[in-house]
C-alpha cells in the first residue's frame, strides 16, 4: 500500500491522491492522454503583442484610414482629406492559472517525474481553456453583412444560419456552404490567402462523406477518405474543434482571414515554492492573455446543425 495520509487536504483541492502514480498501484507507463485539438493560434494573429508583463495591461493598435476617392474635372479645386487613424485598444484582462501540489513521499516513490507530467498537462489545459474561451466569444464581432440569413455585402441573399433556423448541414450541400462562406469574404474584398474556417468533427465528416472523397473531384493524388486530412477547400484551410460554441444543439460556426482576430499572451507565473503545511512543492502557473476582432469584415459567422428539427 502506498504512503499513509493523514486524511486533511492542505491545498483545499479534493481528496489527495498522487499516491496513484507509484508503481506498486499503477503501471509505470501513464495512458496516453488526448487533448482536444487547438486552433486559435492558427486562425488569429499576434503582430501586437508587444510587451506583456502583468494581468491588465493593453496593447494599443494603430489602424489604416480609409481614404475618400472624389470625382476629378479639369481646373477644379481639390479637396484634402485629414486622415482620422483611431486606435484600438487590446487589453490584457483575461488570465488563466494552473496549481498542485507533490507530496515529497509521493514523488521520492514514484519512478515517474510528477512535476513534470503534472506541469505538461497543465499547459495543455490550459492552452483548451483559452481555445474554448476564443471560439466562443469573437464570433459575435463578425460584420453583419457577414452572418445571418441575409449575409452578403453585395448580394444580401446568402443565407448562414441565425439561433432559430440554423443551417441544416449534410454531405450534399456542406461543400455548397463552405463556397457560399467563400463568396461572403470575396464581397468584403478580402485577400484569398490566410483565409481559414473552423468546423466541428461532425461537419468535417460530412465533408469526408461528401463528392471530396473522390481524389479526382478534389484535385488531389490522394482522396480524403484515405489520409483524412482535409487541408484546403475553396481557399480555406480547415480546421476541425470540438471548442467551438454550441447553443441548443446548434453550432456557432467561424470563418475568415488571419488579419480579423489579433491575441497576445504571456506565462507572466511559472513557479514552484516548498509546500509550508506538509513536505514537498506547490507549482503554479498563470497566463495572461487578450483577444480583439479588429477586422470585423474579415470575420463570418455561420450558425449550423446537423440534425433536421
């Protein structure tokens, strides 16, 4: 039997149980843990980060006016335009943190580095966290000629789902929707590179289902049914979550360019102190970090569902 506890709990996080991780109780190989798969430094970019140093801080961004384009005739008088270049304002006022605590018999047992393991896993929780809270809030800040049942700059008549009548998905029209979200950002004139659409593995695999699984249809030496991989469609690269919001069932879909969403982070806490109340280390960590839609044309928003109501 492992260690014996005195039964109090000093870092008030449940019932102690480390002692798990010695040999005599469980293999000394850890089952291979899966993490849900992250995207947010994918799909945003970080060219504003600048210096970071504590919870609260801001990133000031400079943005490009748009110039006034006048009608010319011979002899006239020219007009001057005084350039208005209003500052955005990233602030730093999110944080997520990580703490645990090992006992010292715990770790001097083990044949496992538990600070190490613990403090891995903590990472790639927390960069879920901070995925999920991402993908959950910006879509809101799309263009509104970029979501709802009437999106289109020029068109107004594509339609992309709204809470109450969401898009219903299969393998016949995904591929027909991911052009209509194509089209969307081609009317707000946005570039065809670093263009990217977040879906959740139930679309994906509509996708995989759908006339793409033909490698002659998608222009490819390999189907997609054979190296599940779905890289690029319509100039988007794809991107499968299972972070994205989901309300009722339905699914708030994104799509856009690089240049829409900017982020900052940074570890400011990465530390570990002697555990005052009992023998072994506390270890904790905090990251800061902060998102902005600065581009909100560059931005859609689809809301979607694969279940006919």
């Amino acid at each position: 039997m492992g260690y014996p506890t005195s039964g109090v709990n000093y870092s008030n996080t449940g019932a102690n149980n480390t002692s798990k991780f010695i040999p005599e109780i469980w293999s000394g190989k850890l089952v291979e843990k899966f993490y849900d798969a992250t995207v947010f430094s994918e799909i945003a970019n970080t060219d504003y980060e600048g210096e970071i140093k504590s919870h609260g801080d801001k990133v000031l961004i400079r943005t490009v006016p748009s110039l006034v384009i006048n009608d010319y005739t011979k002899g006239q008088s020219l007009s001057y335009q005084a350039p208005e270049s209003p500052n955005v304002e990233l602030a730093i006022d999110k944080g997520k943190y990580f703490a645990f605590e090992v006992k010292s018999v715990d770790k001097y047992q083990s044949d496992l580095n538990l600070m190490n393991t613990f403090a891995d896993d903590g990472s790639e929780q927390m960069q879920i966290a901070i995925d999920t809270d991402v993908l959950s809030n910006v879509f809101g800040d799309a263009d509104a000629a970029n979501a709802g049942a009437e999106a289109g700059r020029k068109s107004g008549n594509i339609n992309l789902g709204v809470g109450g009548a969401p898009l219903v998905l299969t393998k016949d029209n995904v591929l027909d929707t991911l052009v209509d979200y194509a089209t969307v950002l081609d009317e707000q004139n946005i570039p065809s590179t670093n263009r990217w659409v977040v879906l959740p593995p139930t679309i994906c695999g509509l996708i995989k289902k759908s006339e793409l699984k033909d490698a002659s249809l998608a222009g490819d030496n390999e189907s997609i049914m054979r190296n599940g991989r779905l890289g690029m469609i319509d100039r988007f690269t794809i991107y499968s979550s299972n972070n994205l919001n989901v309300d009722s069932g339905n699914t708030d879909v994104m799509f856009g360019h690089k240049a829409a969403i900017t982020f900052a982070s940074q570890i400011t806490e990465m530390e570990t102190i002697p555990n005052q109340n009992d023998f072994g280390e506390l270890v904790r960590s905090l990251q800061v970090y902060g998102y902005e839609v600065i581009k909100g044309d560059a931005l859609g928003h689809s809301v979607v569902t694969t279940t006919v109501t």
